[in-house]
C-alpha cells in the first residue's frame, strides 16, 4: 500500500512538473540585437543582409 502511494506521488509529480514546463518553455527571450555596423562579407562568403524597419 505504501509503495502505491509512492508510486501515484512521483506520477503525479512528474505530471505536474512537466505541464509546467510546457506552459513557461526555455524561458524569456529577448527581442534582436542590431550592430549599427554589420559585416558584409568575408573572402569566402557574402551576407544578404535585410533592412531593419
């Protein structure tokens, strides 16, 4: 009986530690950070860069 009420312990904590991470998720995100100066490229490579709006 008392392995029973362990058992039911732990599934039901698991239940609720999970429904919780899935309402917060990894956590608060900032928004973008913009360099004023970005680079356009390399030798070997070319950026397409986007303009901020």
């Amino acid at each position: 009986m008392d392995n029973t009420n362990n058992l039911r312990r732990v599934f039901h904590k698991m239940i609720i530690a999970i429904f919780l991470l899935s309402i917060v998720g990894c956590g608060v995100k900032k928004n973008p950070y913009y360099e004023d100066k970005t680079p356009k490229g390399d030798k070997n490579i070319v950026f397409h860069l986007k303009n901020k709006q």
